[in-house]
C-alpha cells in the first residue's frame, strides 16, 4: 500500500508541473473531446471589476483561451465577448475551465440581451483542480437580474437576441488564472438554420455560398456568431464572404428606443464602447511594434557583432575564390549599411527632443489664450486583446 504522504506528495508534484507547463504555453490535456467555440473569439476585460488580460493560446490544432486576473477591492474580474446568436431555453451553455490551483475562484457566467444588453448573471459553480466541465441550464430559477432583485429566481428573456457573453471569476484580492475552452450553446431552430446555411456558405458550389450568404444576413443578429467563426476560415473565398456578411449586419442600423432617458443613455454607453474598442486597437498595435521595436534591436546588434567577427576572419581565408569573396565582403558592407541605418532610426525614436518654442508674431494683436485641450484618458488597460467592431453597452450589474 502506498504510503499517504508519498501520494499526497505525487499529487502536488502533478498540480505544481500541470501549472507550469500551463503558464509556459504548454495547453495541460482534457481527456473531454471539446470543438473550439466562443472561446476563440475577441474577449475586453470589464472595467467595473479587477483588472486582469484574456489572451488567446494555440498548441498545434488545439487553442483555448487564457483569463488572467488580479486581486482588488472588486468581489470579481469579468470578460465580455461580444456576439449575436439565439439559444433553446430548454438548453443550456457549456464550458470546459482549466484550474491549477486546488484553490480556485469559483466561476460564472453571464447572457446579456436585446440593445439594451440586459444582464442576466448565472449561479456560480466551484472549480477543482484540472479540467472542469460546467453547464448552465438556461431555464428559469438559474440566473440573477436586476428585475428579480439579483435573486436567483429569473429566467432569460429574450432568449433569441443574446448580444454578449461574460466569462466571469469571482477572485477577490486574490490574483490567477484559468483556461477556456469549448465554450458551446444549445440553439433554438433559428440556430439551427443558421448552422445549415453556415455549412452551405463553407461549402464549394458558388451558387449556395452566395444563397447563404444572402439568408444569412436576412437573418441578423442571429447568425453574428456563426459567421464570426466561420470568417476565421483558412479559404479566402470563404473568409471574405463571411466578414462581408457579419459586417453588413454590423453596420444596420437599429432603432433607438422611443423613451428619451433610455435613448440617451444607449447612445452615451455606445460612445463610450466604441472609445473603449479605440483605445484596444491602439493598445494593441502600440504594443505589437513595441515587440517588434525590441526583436528588431536585437537583430541589429547580431548584425553589428557578425559584421565585426566577419571582417576580422575574412582575412584568413585563402583557398576562397576571389569572386565569391568579393561578393560576400558586398553583403558584409550592406550589412554594416543597414545595421548603422537602424541604429540610428532606434536611437532616434529613444529620444524625445525638447519642445523649440514658436516665435511670437510681430505683426498680430495680441489674442486671449485659448482653453487648454484635455486629452481623454483611455477607459481600459493595455492588457487586453483586440475587440470585435460592434457596438455594446457596458453595464456594471449589482454585486
């Protein structure tokens, strides 16, 4: 018989080397068969709750997603997925959530409906160590609204106009991560046609790709799911008829409801959504060159240490031909040309330059100071991942 505390040893060695691999790439097995879903999407942190990032990881066919979150003053970190599709109310949403910790913070989800993306919150579930298969039965009496007082006795409405997902860990002040993946719902008949015409659209005869298309942006909201995925196919034909169609469901114009509050306050939590998704974009691209920025300096200073190792060698060879030599002491000098080049540009933009006052003008009066410009602070950190071009509201639900 083995002794307790050796097993109990093997089981912290397995979670210690389960969480490293983990947060070295290394996606840890789930003997579930899971087929990639929402998870492969675009996914924003919530402002209201702890900071925190939502990445993507791809381990050959395989990829989940990566939620990480820090501990704070807010009881939960949230990560909405903007989407359209409609689900079954006799179904329910399925996930599968990687923890590598036996202290885990529980999870929930959240549906959030209709154009004025009323928030429904699910009842939490507790994590275990490893791969945990959670679902969340859409039926009354599972989800908390403000309708229902953020009691526990609500249902879904409008089940056939789910606008935003919410991946959602309840971590307090303490900070992790976990691992999405197979994040799937049970669709109502409209989802089910919408997966026919997506299988017509993936398919090779002109004729139905274009008939499907054209049924699917008759259908709307719907189908922006469906076709978000389906435009992250490897065929370019493929590929561009489904964003074609998902952005000409985008760009429709809806109407704004007629009571004048709501009306307002839509159109600002609008504006605010597209600055937020602003501030993603440019988040994301600053931080890419700044990669790029670094990766680059590195080459260069290979080039510049190849460049002086070269010439010092190239003096030893003997039995070379003169022509191959004079070609490769041509490559070494472009070589040299260009390392100098780009050291120079990323000297250059490390270096900010004092402001050179203007001069005041002679022959103008004199003009009263003009009302400084406040610039606008971005509403969400640069840790985040691109965001899909939709609009959404933002709206922080009771605790």
């Amino acid at each position: 018989m083995r002794n307790p505390l050796v097993h109990l040893l093997y089981g912290w060695l397995f979670g210690m080397l389960m969480s490293a691999a983990a947060e070295a790439g290394t996606i840890p097995s789930n003997e579930a068969a899971t087929v990639p879903g929402m998870e492969v999407g675009s996914w924003i942190r919530e402002s209201w709750g702890n900071t925190g990032s939502a990445e993507r990881q791809r381990q050959r066919k395989r990829q989940v997603l990566k939620i990480s979150f820090d501990g704070g003053e807010q009881p939960k970190a949230s990560f909405k997925h903007l989407t359209g599709f409609s689900a079954d109310a006799a179904g329910k949403v399925t996930v599968h959530v990687y923890a590598p910790d036996e202290q885990a913070p529980e999870f929930a989800i959240a549906l959030s409906t209709t154009q004025a993306y009323v928030w429904h919150e699910s009842k939490t579930r507790k994590l275990t160590q490893g791969w945990n298969k959670l679902e969340f039965p859409l039926a009354k009496g599972e989800w908390k609204t403000e309708a229902s007082k953020w009691q526990y006795d609500a249902g879904i409405d409008h089940l056939n106009d789910i606008r935003a997902v919410n991946l959602i860990a309840l971590n307090g002040k303490t900070s992790g991560w976990l691992l999405v993946e197979g994040l799937h719902y049970d669709g109502d008949e409209t989802a089910k046609r919408v997966a026919a015409l997506i299988a017509e659209m993936g398919g090779t005869d002109f004729e139905k790709q274009a008939a499907a298309e054209q049924e699917l942006i008759k259908i709307g909201r719907p189908a922006m799911e469906a076709l978000y995925q389906l435009s992250r196919s490897d065929r370019t034909a493929v590929m561009l008829r489904a964003s074609f169609a998902l952005r000409t469901i985008e760009e429709a114009q809806e109407e704004l409801p007629e009571n004048p509050e709501l009306r307002e306050k839509l159109m600002a939590q609008r504006e605010e959504n597209k600055f937020q998704e602003m501030s993603v974009r440019s988040s994301y691209i600053l931080r890419s060159m700044k990669n790029e920025q670094e990766k680059l300096a590195q080459l260069v200073k290979d080039g510049a240490e190849e460049v002086a190792r070269a010439r010092l060698e190239v003096g030893n060879l003997k039995s070379t031909k003169p022509e191959d030599l004079e070609a490769y002491k041509k490559n070494l000098d472009e070589l040299d040309r260009l390392t100098k080049l780009i050291t120079a540009v990323l000297e250059q933009s490390l270096t900010t330059p004092e402001p050179v006052p203007a001069e005041p003008a002679k022959a103008e009066a004199p003009k009263p100071d003009a009302p400084a410009k406040t610039a606008a602070e971005p509403m969400m950190e640069s840790k985040t991942i691109e965001g899909k071009t939709m609009e959404a509201m933002e709206m922080k639900p009771k605790e």
